[in-house]
C-alpha cells in the first residue's frame, strides 16, 4: 500500500536528534515558554526574513489572535466583515467567528483554487475591514491584484498560510502557519506561529497567547492559552533545516504528476510558476471521484479528499447554508489529493501515475 502520507518514514531521519533533545527536554525541567520556543521563534522568524515569530498553540489560534490583536488595537470591531474565501478549510471560517467577526464567502478560480480576486469588490461594503486570504494546497494567492483592491479599499490583510510554508510571500502581512505532523514543515503533535513586521502587532500576540500577559500575574488583556508547545518547539528547529528539500522534494514530484499523467476524465491543477507552489497537496480533480478513489485504494494506493464538504454547507454553520457557491460546490465534489511528499519512491511515483493512466 502506498500510503497518502507516511508520517513514520518521513520523520524517521529526524529519530536520534528527536530523542536526543528529548532527554535535553527532561533534564532541563523547563516545559513552557522556554529556550526552545524562544530558539524557535528566532529561526522561523529568520527563516520568513521578518522581524517577530510568535508561537502559538495550532493553526487556528494564529488566525483567531491576529483577528483579536488588530480589534485590541482599534483596527477592527465587532461585527466587521471580513473577506474571505469560499474555498478553504473551515478553520479560516471559524477563526473570523470566533473573532465576532462577520465571513463573507467569495469564490475561487477554478483553476487554481484560490480566492479570485476579480470577484472579491462585490462583495465589499462598507462594513467591510479585511481580507483573509489563503494559499490553499501550498500555492500562492494571487497577492497583486489583492493587495490593490486592499489598498484601495483600505483594507487589513490577513494571511492563512497554514498550507504555505517556505513560499515567497508578498507584501508584509500577518501571517498564520500550522505545524499540524502532515504540513510540509510539521511538529509531532499541534502547534501554529504567527509571523510579522509589526513590533505593535507582535507585543499584543505576544501577551494575547498567554492569557493577555507580558509579565507574570499583569494581565493587559483578555487573552487565552495558547503557547506553542516547548518540546514540539524543538522538534521544529530540528526540522526546519530541512524544509526547502522537502518543499523541492514535493515540486519534483509534482512535475511528474503534471508530465506523465495523461487521462481525459482526470483535471490536473494549475501551476504557472513553480516558485510559487510548495504542493502541501497535490490535487485532481474527475467527475466520479468516489469511483476514482476506491480503484486507486484497490490498486494499493491511498488518496485523501481535501476537502467533501464546502464550509458554507457545513452543520455548524446554519447562517450560510442557504448560500449558492456553485464552484466552490464543484470543486468539492470532485477533488481528489494524491500522494506527495519526499519520502515517495521513483517506483511509487510511476505506479500511480501509470495506474491514473489505465482508469
């Protein structure tokens, strides 16, 4: 079986520097917010060529605090709405109403599946104060045409590149990242980082991820518990060296993928520049994907949907379910991720393709 993601293979070079920092870890006696966060922060930080890294709990807490962060400090208010996506995961959803934000969903081009940027000045009002856009699946935004429309609107962009790490980002924006184990820069459990320009910005994240605290007992404002993970910390740093390899790794293997697979009833993604394409997933698209999914599982290969359900039409969010989003909708009935990632054999990476080739 070729497995979606082999998380044991791909972290097993990292074995003895793991174990190694973990009896550091213990002999140390010190398990939150230490050394190992703080070395963390730095070498992120310098790594995306900003001045601040903030640690922080998962992915979805570094969009929840950015939101919180720019209301403490009077950019947004309650009730604002905020631009985002229709097609993403629902935690970029979630993040603005845990805010007491307002989402207001636009649609993607269905050809790179991020947010159009043509069809987001409709859906701009007067209580509109943010963009929060997506690198969905490792690919870059389409940032020009966004941060115009930003400009012109005055308008707070936010960044969820939860999927995106090591791209060549744009502009300087906030930025959430997940280190969930399957990111392509991924801890051995949860954790998130929030990177910025904004020395204000940073001192507010800062305190809001440690219960609104800069000193111990000085609570500035109502914050919450969400610290990175000290030894997850320094499982990053030890694995961060890495991630342009594994990033090149992805590319490399997503190159065959866009050469050699060759089938009428499968639609390959868009990639026009490959600097600007990380592949956090590789992702066809077919009409039959429950079909297509179950001969691929049958030939021994294991795929995974990103994502079945549009946030819009979710249980958990009664509010939007009446939405009609047709290519949002489309694209979630007919995606399909396959395997991709460094650990990938030459042999593997033609049995799959050659087994697309004959459905």
């Amino acid at each position: 079986m070729i497995k979606f993601l082999d998380l044991q293979k791909l972290n097993q070079p990292f074995e003895v520097p793991f174990l190694s920092k973990t009896k550091e870890f213990l002999d140390k006696g010190w398990y939150i917010l230490g050394n190992e966060v703080k070395q963390f922060e730095q070498s992120f930080a310098q790594y995306s060529n900003v001045k601040h890294c903030i640690g922080v709990g998962n992915g979805l807490d570094a969009l929840v605090l950015i939101l919180k962060a720019y209301i403490q400090l009077g950019n947004l208010q309650k009730g604002d709405e905020v631009i985002v996506p229709a097609n993403t995961y629902i935690a970029s959803v979630l993040a603005i109403l845990q805010a007491d934000l307002v989402p207001v969903f636009v649609e993607p081009n269905i050809e790179t599946y991020n947010i159009n940027p043509d069809l987001i000045e409709e859906k701009i009002t007067s209580k509109t104060k943010a963009i929060l856009l997506v690198h969905l699946y490792g690919q870059l935004a389409e940032m020009d045409a966004i941060i115009a429309l930003s400009n012109q609107y005055n308008l707070l962009i936010i960044e969820d590149a939860a999927q995106g790490h090591g791209l060549p980002f744009i502009g300087n924006y906030p930025r959430a990242f997940s280190f969930y184990p399957g990111k392509n820069l991924g801890a051995l459990g949860d954790g998130g980082a929030i990177t910025t320009d904004n020395d204000i910005l940073a001192e507010v994240l800062f305190s809001l991820r440690n219960y609104g605290s800069n000193k111990k007992y000085h609570n500035d404002f109502i914050g919450v518990n969400s610290r990175l993970d000290e030894l997850q910390a320094a499982f990053l740093s030890i694995k961060l060296p890495s991630l342009n390899a594994e990033n090149e790794a992805r590319q490399k293997v997503a190159k065959r993928y866009l050469a050699e697979i060759k089938n009428s009833k499968i639609v390959l993604p868009t990639c026009d520049n490959f600097d600007k394409h990380v592949f956090h997933l590789f992702v066809i698209r077919t009409e039959n994907r429950d079909d297509l999914q179950e001969y691929l599982l049958k030939n021994g290969i294991e795929t995974l949907i990103h994502y079945p359900i549009p946030p819009h039409q979710q249980k958990a969010l009664p509010d939007f379910n009446q939405l009609s989003l047709p290519i949002t909708e489309k694209i979630h009935r007919e995606v399909l991720s396959l395997p991709i990632s460094s650990v990938l054999t030459n042999e593997e990476i033609s049995n799959i393709i050659t087994t697309l080739n004959c459905y």
